[in-house]
C-alpha cells in the first residue's frame, strides 16, 4: 500500500531552512516577513480597512511563532548570538 502523505512539522521546515541558509539568514528572513506584515497592518488600520488589516494577522502569527521557536532552538542559539554580537561590536 502507497504511504500517505504526511505534511511536514514547523521544526523539519525551521530545520531545512537552517541548513540551507543558516540560522541568521532564516531569522533575518521571518523577521523581514513579519515587518512586511506590520506594514500591511498598518496601512490597513490607517486606511479604516478592517479586511486588509485581518488579512495579514494569521501569517504575522505565523512568522513570529517560526521566529520564536527558531531562537528557542538550543542547536541555533549559539550562530544568533554569535552573529548579534559581531554586529553589535561593529557598529
């Protein structure tokens, strides 16, 4: 019998994404994405637009929890750190 298809988990997703970009460029990334959302929130709330400022709550919720449970993530925490620290000495 065909096996079924099983969605991956948020943690084999975080995982793929680290290893690919590492854990400082997928942070950079959902925090990119969750700025975007704000943005779109705000346009909305500022335009009286209750619809579009809705429409981006999930996918907010959604990167900041990735983002929360990639900085959680011991194995992570050490290149994030290492990478706030570097930038922070410099400049």
């Amino acid at each position: 019998m065909a096996d079924l298809y099983k969605p991956i988990s948020r943690q084999e997703a975080l995982t793929a994404l680290v290893n690919k970009f590492g854990a400082v460029e997928t942070a950079r990334y959902f925090l990119n994405d969750a700025l975007s959302d704000l943005q779109t929130l705000e346009v909305g709330l500022a335009e009286n637009n209750p619809l579009r400022a809705a429409s981006v709550c999930e996918s907010l919720h959604s990167t900041i929890t990735n983002l929360r449970v990639l900085l959680d993530n011991k194995d992570y925490r050490p290149s994030i750190e290492k990478a706030v620290k570097s930038k922070l000495s410099n400049g």
